[in-house]
C-alpha cells in the first residue's frame, strides 16, 4: 500500500495546499466511500456541504472553493478531475507482475513471446504473433496469424483479434472486442443474382494509448489500413468500417458507428449513438451531438447536431421551433384565411 | 413428459374452462406448430377463423371470444399472453440437471462451489468466486476473481464477467455480454496533450431475477455500484455507462445507452435504441419511444419521444407537422406575398 | 501463386482489354499497394490521372474511360466494382486445407463430422451437431447441441450458436455473433408484480451463402424459426428479434435493428443504425436510408428515410425545409404582425 502526504500529492498535481499538508493518506475514494486514511474530492463547488459528511483525510477541491472548515487539509486545483485522475493512478498504480502462459493456453508456432507476460487460461494464440513485453492477455482471448502487440497491452477475455493486426504500446482493448473482421462490402453480380463478396486483404492497425471498450467491431481494410491513432478512446458497441482512420485523441461514446473509408479528425468527440456515413472528413475537433448523423464533410471545430447534422447552434433554435410547430399550423392558417379576406 | 388436464391448467391460471375440461394435454405450440396432444392459444380475437386449422386439443382464447363450435375445449382468460407464458413454463420446467465441472474448466483458488452446479467446458473461473446452489456457467465463459453468483442463476457461454461483479438469484445473462468492464471516462490533461484514463475501482451489481441478452455492455462503476434491480430486463446490445442504476421492473429494448450516473425507475420501458444521456433521474414508469434521445429528467409516468425526447402527444402532433413542412414553406411564401401586397 | 494474362482476366469479367493483353500478373491491390507483378484498378474516372503513379502492370477501368497513355493494358469493365471482385477472388480463392479438429477442442456426443473439417483449439461441440463438408469452426467458439452447419460454411472464432440452429452452407459467420439467443419476450403478471419470462422454444435458420458480420444478435423464434434467406449480408452489431425474416440478398448495414416478428423482403437495404418497429412487412428492394425508424409496412420498392421514416423525396424537402425552421418562425411573426394590422 502506498502512503502520499497532502503536500506531496499537491504537487503531483500542482496544487496548493490548504492546512495540514503533512496529513497522510494511503489511497482516493469518493466522498461516500473514503475511509478515515483516504484523500476524497468535490467536483461542484455547490456541493461543498457535503464535504462535513464525508469520513475521508482530505480533499481534492475546484481552484475556486471557499475556505471550508472541516479541520482538514485540501489540495486546490484548476481541474479536480484531471487531479483525481492523477492521484488515483499514483496509488493504483502497481509495476506489472508476470503470471506467464498458463498452461491451458493454446500458443502457435514461431511466437516471440517475452518472459514478462502474462496469458490467461483458454487463451489462444496463431502462428507468428508477436508480443511486447509486459503484455497480459486475457481468458478466453484469440489473436489471429501474425498478429503484434506492443509492451504493456492489456488485452481483456474473449476478445478476438483476425489475423496480421498491429496493436501498440499501452493499448487497453475491453472484452467482447472483435479486432479486424471483414469490411461490409460486396459487388452485386446481376448475371449470378447475388451479392459477390469483395475480399478484404488490408488490416487494421491501432496505435498507442488507444482504448477500446467492450464489444467494439473494428474491421480490416479492403486495401490498407484501418487505422486508430495514439490516444484515441472507443466506448463500447462502438463500428468502425473498413479503413476508417480516428485521429489522435479522438473520443468516441458509446454505439457510434462510422461507415467506409471516413477519417475522423484528432480530438474529435462523437457523442452516444452518431453515425457518420462513409468516405467523409471530419476535421480535428470536430464535436458531434449524440445521436446525431453525419452526413457531409465537417471543417476543423465544427460543433454539430441533428439528422442530417445541422451546425448546433442552428440545431439548438431548429429544436425549439420544432416543439412550436403544431402551433404554427395553425398560426398559419389563421393567417392565411385572414389575409385571404383582404384579397 | 408433462401432462395436465384442461380444467388443470384453467385452475393454474385463472381461467374459465368452456367445453371438455378432462381432455388432457401434454405440451403448448402455437397454432400452427401445435400436435393432437398439445395445447394452443389465440391472442387477437380477429384471427379466430385461424383456430379451426390447427390440431391442437384445446386453446387458450381472450375472455371476450364469441363460442366457437370447434369441439374442441377453451380456457377464456383477461391476459392470453400471460396464460400462455404460466402453461409453458408449467409444462417445460424441468428439475436442474447438475452436470457438475466439466474437466476442462480452469477453476481458480479459493473458489466455493456447490455440488449441484454445472459448469461448461472451458469455462474460466478465476480466485475466490463463489456460486449459489444450481448455478450452470456456460462453455467459454469467464468469470473474474471475487464475482458472487446467487441460486438457480443462467449464464450462457462466452460471457465475461469481469472481477467482483454480484449477481444475484435466478439471473439469465445470455451470451456474448461483458458486466463490468471499465466505464468511459478520461481528464485531459493539457500539460501531457493526453487523455488521462480515470480509475474504474467501483463494481457492477445485478439483482434477483434480472435478464441480461446477448452482447450487452455493462460499465462497473467508477467509484460505487452500477445496479440493475430486480426483475429488469435487458434485451441485446443495451449498454449502461458506469453508476447506472436500472429500477425494479423496468425493461430496455434492444440497443438502448444509458449513459453514467443516470437512474431509470421501476418499471420504465425503454424502447429499441433509444439513448439517455448521463447524470439524469428518469422516474418511475417513464415510457421512451424507440429511438429517442432523452436530454433532461423525466417525472414519474411520462411518456416521451422523439431527439430531443419531449411528451409523445406533442410529438405525434409535431410529426404530423414535420410531413408537412415543405407546403408550408410554399403556404408562408404565398401569404407573405399577399401579405406585403397589402400593405 | 496463381498467375493470369489481362486477357485472360478480361474473358473471366467479360471485359474488354486495350494493350498488351499477354501481360501476365500474380494478383490484385489498390493503386498505392499494387506491385510489378499485380493488376489493379480504378473505379471513379475522375481519378484517372492516379494511373500513372501505380506500379501496377494493368488496370481494370470504367468502360468509358478515355483511353490513358500508360503503356499498360487496360481491361475496359461496366462495374469495376464487380470485375474486381471477381479477379480478386480468382487470385485469392484456395482449395480448403482441412486442419482436422484440434486435440484442446471438446466434442460433444453423436456428432456428424466429415474429415475434411477444421475446427479450431478450445472450440466447443455440443451433442448431436452435423457438420457438412469442409466447414471451419474458429476457436473459442461455442456451438449447442443438434446444431447443423451445411457444407464450405466458415465460423470466425468466439461466436456462440444455441441449441437446434440450422445454418446452410457457405455461411460466414464473424466472431462475437450469437445466433439463437432468447426473444425479448415478457408476460406481466399483476399479481405477482413481475415479468414472467416466456419461453423460446423455436429456433434460428440461416440459409445459404448468408454472411453475419461481428457481434451480431440473432434471437430465436418465440415459436417457429426466425431466418435469414440465402444470399442476404449483415453487417456487425445487427439485432434480429424473434421471428424475424430476412428475405434473399438482403443488406443490412451495421447496427441495424429489427423488432419481433417483422419481415424484410428480397433484396431491401437497410442502412446503419436504421430500426424497424416489430411485426411489420417491409416489401422487396425497399430501401432505409441510415438511422430511419420504420413504424409501418413498406411497399415493394419504396425508399424511405426519416424518423418516422416517410418517402425518401419527401424526407428531402423536410430536411431542407426543418433548417429554415427559425426564420420561418420569425417571418410567419411578421406576416401575422402585419395581417393584423390589416384586419
């Protein structure tokens, strides 16, 4: 168990201190569940009354709170968020213990598998596949024909990954994830009277930092990549078609889904349930409204809403004038028989 | 084999027996799949045309049918549906069957397992899990250190369930569905130009009685619980963000979001793909059309639709409305014309 | 390696070659990709000036494309698209290498298994299941008892298939898939204050040359058979409620949803994230544009979109007409300000 003073997660955090800085603590929790040996944190300042009931040490506070007489120590901060996170990997933080390859795990032939790994019972790895070092796999997980992975993935059970992937460093891939399926695409043979599959030969390729959440599809390239860049985040249920490429830090939530050959700009941020169609550009920082459809090219910054997406603001006046629009039926025809009188 | 007597079953559910009550039956189909020896059902009145081509020996009917002359017996009931949901159950409830540990199961330490289980071959369970009486685990399934299992619960194959999820008493989780994975949240961090991944330490909590379809996501919490309360159903692909609380009761159509922190209460119904954004309190029997986008709280009772979600009643007035749009604009057109042409 | 002359490709497309038709190649790829050896291909003719940064040693071209002075053979096709396919199947298609069943997978009793199988490490057969010719199960991969799979049909790793589905032959069925899950199917019994699970007691049939894309959901039947007719393309993260039926050649793209009961007809196309209300007929070769909901029956042919969906042409103008929505606010105040004053 690791021990921090107030004063020394303070400046972990570049925070300032308030009483007691040589307060020590051994672990975060929130406010309900902090112990008498635990830092906690408020994020809304209107909810500083709550600190008094909280049992915790200490507490993380937004920048802007008043003093608050709890007798004890506080560590003010710009982002409480950004702070919490910080500190609550400081303490969960463990250097990573290799459990090697179980012995039911089922590993093909010329892997390059490191002594400091860890595979799972039922795991299930191809021919060729090559891991980094620190690299865990989870129960039940399979990974394809020359797939490779880099240092210190963690790839979660049951997750399936097709052949001749590449995964980064530091990637977090959640259960139920399918890593490299085939590409919706096929060519209708009118002789034949059928769909003729296209054979998709690409693969996909995800960067460092990424993380992917539970039950995601990301398929492979016909040609080429799928790409997802260093730092981007995928909620889960989230559809990636066939070389879709997600820039850098981009932010996708929950069961959106992004067709064919479209590029997301980096930092984008998709909300719950967008779709986007396919072979567009979203620009870098793009914000779309959850639930939205995107169905043309978006500039950098753009923020829209809507299906089709509108900018949101528009969207936001579009939204209100929809709630009126039985009213405006019969607005309109009032004065349509009114000025049809003065004809 | 079963085999009850149409009296019998009338007793069993309620029902007023019309002809023949001893003829005995030994099964429930529907109309067409129905033998000379089982028992069928009608559920709309309009297709009692439909009764007279089916073998079946007798049939559950709506309390308002007319006599009909097949001479064949009729339990009326209020509620066909539930009738024939009590008869099936009756007849294809079956004592549990304990297969035992399949041997090539991976069962970690300290586990507590009841003889009369069944669990799956390649199953995966990990340090300290513990099963209820009449547990089935299915094949390939995987269950994290510290999971809880009450009695008599269902979990089909390929299901993760990831460390110290509870669940409880005659739970169904079908297959493909991940509980507990890690919630979507992340500070950024400007300094390091980075999503910084927030701690998940909180766990997933599932109740008494609770059915979970195929491949639905169920965040754990990020501090605390996200719970499921009994009797809550969930149908395929839902996913539920961390600190979701589902009420008692309450049903979500499949591919419904829910994202964090938001309660839906007992007994709502949630139509298919409908989202609810984060940290909203959704009360009480609150029924959300299929497809719609919930924005703000929902008081007890309140019947909703459309993106962004407003009462139904105004929404079917508003599509109406929506249709008509275009000749409105040519309407507004006109008048403006005649309008400007008289001043 | 298969090695072809262009004139041998144009004659297997029905193509029409320009240049030097004894070129010879080894394979396909894109324009970026394609080396010395491999034919590649240009669908859009504005693109045509990318020829000549290929490597390639031939081209496949819109038959209308103006002659390009590459100093390579052309094979002159009405769809690239489909010439494409068929080429690069030609190059890509094997003979299957029958890898026999992997000593870690477990084989239930009175299984029907040819010789000429591949079943992968950890897969799981339960009993009674006929495997025909040729089929290849993935690892991890679940399948229940008395399923039958027809012959040359492939199953990606970690699917799941339940009790009694019946699957045709030349299937592909991508990982994550579970195909025979439950209906959402509940009974509410006042007395007890419950839902009383009804019971699914059909099944799931999958006719031939059908392919199921990632983590896809297919329920049973309630009674009867929920099917997907042969030739019909899912993509990842379809729902099929109970009972559905999919008609032949049909496409439904990613995240598409279809409640109970309702029947989509021969070659309809469905877009992403569309959903489609329970116990509807959706005629043949209707077309949903993505994100649609569908609460009524659809004629042969119609092409609908919107929420809820109303005829594509009509959709068009509403879309166009909603984004004028504030100022039509603002005007129809006017008009009524100066209607007044008139009066």
């Amino acid at each position: 168990m690791k021990t921090a003073t107030v004063a020394e997660l303070a400046a972990l955090v570049g925070g300032e201190t308030a009483g007691a800085g040589e307060v020590a603590v051994t672990g975060l929790a929130d406010l309900a569940g902090a112990g008498a040996q635990e830092i906690s944190f408020l994020v809304d300042p209107r909810r500083a009354a709550e600190l008094a009931g909280s049992r915790a040490a200490a507490f993380i506070v937004p920048a802007k709170l008043p003093t608050v007489a709890e007798n004890r120590p506080l560590i003010r901060v710009a982002d409480p968020y950004l702070a919490v996170a910080k500190i609550h990997n400081f303490f969960l933080t463990q250097p990573f213990a290799a459990a090697g390859a179980h012995p039911s795990a089922v590993i093909g032939a010329d892997c390059v598998i490191p002594a400091e790994v860890s595979i799972g019972p039922l795991a299930v790895l191809g021919n060729g596949v090559r891991l980094g070092e620190r690299v865990s796999i989870g129960a039940g997980t399979v990974i394809g024909n020359g797939v490779e992975i880099g240092a210190d993935t963690l790839i979660y059970p049951n997750v399936t990954i097709y052949d001749q992937s590449v995964i980064g460093c530091r990637v977090t891939i959640h259960s139920g994830s399918v890593i490299g399926s085939d590409g919706f695409g096929y060519a209708f043979d009118p002789v034949a009277g059928r769909h003729l599959k296209r054979p998709h030969v690409g693969r996909v390729r995800i960067d460092d930092e990424v993380e992917i959440g539970a039950n995601c599809c990301i398929d492979r390239g016909t040609f080429g990549e799928t790409v997802i860049r260093a730092g981007a985040k995928l909620d889960n249920l989230v559809q990636l078609g066939h070389n879709v490429e997600i820039g850098e830090n981009a932010l996708l939530v929950a069961q959106a889904g992004i067709a064919g050959s479209t590029r997301i700009g980096r930092s984008a941020v998709l909300g719950g349930q967008v779709g986007v169609s396919g072979h567009l550009k979203i620009g870098d920082r793009v914000m779309i409204a959850a639930k939205s459809g995107v169905h043309n090219n978006q500039e950098d910054g753009a923020v829209v809403a809507g299906i089709p997406a509108i900018p949101h603001r528009q969207w936001l006046r579009v939204s209100a004038a929809i709630a009126r629009l039985p009213e405006m039926v019969k607005e309109l025809r009032s004065v349509k028989k009114r000025s049809g009188e003065n004809e």
